[in-house]
C-alpha cells in the first residue's frame, strides 16, 4: 500500500473511533433525556462506526503497512436540544465523508483498485444513512418541545435500528 494512502487510512480509523466516543456520548445524553429510541439509534450508529475502523485496520494491516492510528479525543458532552444534537452529527458526519472523498481521489490517483473498492462502499453507505438523518431531521422540525407527542412516536421508530456489521467484515475481512 502507498505510504500516503497507508497514513490516510490510520487517520480514517482515528475518526471512525472518534466517531464512535462521540455518538456512545450522543446516546447517552439521549438516555438522560428519556429518549431510549433516540438513544438506541446512536447506540446502533457508535457499534457501527467501529466496524468500520476495523475495515479500514484490517485493510492497512493486510497491506503490510503499520498501523499508527494515535489517540483519540474526548468528544463533546452537553447538546442544547435533540435537534441540536442530530446538527452536531450530520455536522461531524460531512468532515468524515469529505476525509473519506480526499482519500478515494488519492487511490485513484495511485490506481490502487482495493482501496477504491473500500472507498466507494463507504461512499454509498455515507449516501444511505445522509438520507435516513434527512428524514429524521425532518420529522423533529415538526415536533416542539421534549413533551410532543410527534417526538415519542419518532423515539419510538427509532428504537426499532439493528446493528449492521460492514459487508466485508461479515465476509471475514
Ligand atoms: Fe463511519
């Protein structure tokens, strides 16, 4: 694997890890809320971002290349309102996927077809959840206030998320 690439997927692992402290905290402040579907759902999300860290481990670990992949940083605790909190996700989700498009055009440029094939899987499961978080945020305009009844129903759709695993790793990568 070509260094750079090799140094690009180190720090995709460091913000998919990251990603996973931040959204376990999400749901956490969901649970102090009385939101267990709220919660549940970024629960499911934080499992999921660690699936994908170890994608992109496994990749690099496969590629001969050392996996230096740092610490990780606290993450925020307090949210002003449930909305607030998904604008922070959808906010720390687009530094993500435009980390992710810097490294897809970098294994293009250096033609390595396995690390695009990785790249445009996570790209299109970026796509998938992006319009899931749309529809979400569309629903909580409509509800006001942490007692409407449009809330509880949207916790309650919400507590119905399963964990997905990456389709690579339920390959054994
Ligand atoms: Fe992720």
């Amino acid at each position: 694997m070509n260094t750079a690439i090799g140094d690009a997927f180190c720090r995709q692992v460091r913000l998919e890890l990251t990603s996973c402290y931040l959204y376990k905290q999400m749901a956490s402040w969901f649970e102090g809320k009385d939101l267990p579907g709220f919660a549940n759902w970024m629960r499911k999300q934080a499992h999921e971002e660690v699936g994908h860290a170890l994608v992109f481990f496994s990749r690099l670990t496969a590629g001969g290349q050392r996996a230096d992949i740092g610490t990780v940083d606290p993450p925020i605790r307090d949210f002003t309102s449930v909305q607030g909190c998904f604008s922070h996700f959808v906010d720390h989700e687009k530094s993500v996927s435009g980390h992710l498009s810097c490294i897809l055009e970098l294994a293009r440029k250096h033609r390595d077809a396995k690390a695009v094939q990785v790249l445009e899987w996570f790209e299109g499961e970026n796509g998938i959840r992006g319009e899931e978080v749309d529809r979400i945020l569309g629903r909580l305009k409509m509800a006001s206030g942490e007692r409407c009844p449009l809330l509880r129903t949207l916790d309650g759709d919400l507590a119905a998320r399963r964990f997905r695993l990456p389709a690579s790793l339920r390959m054994g990568a």
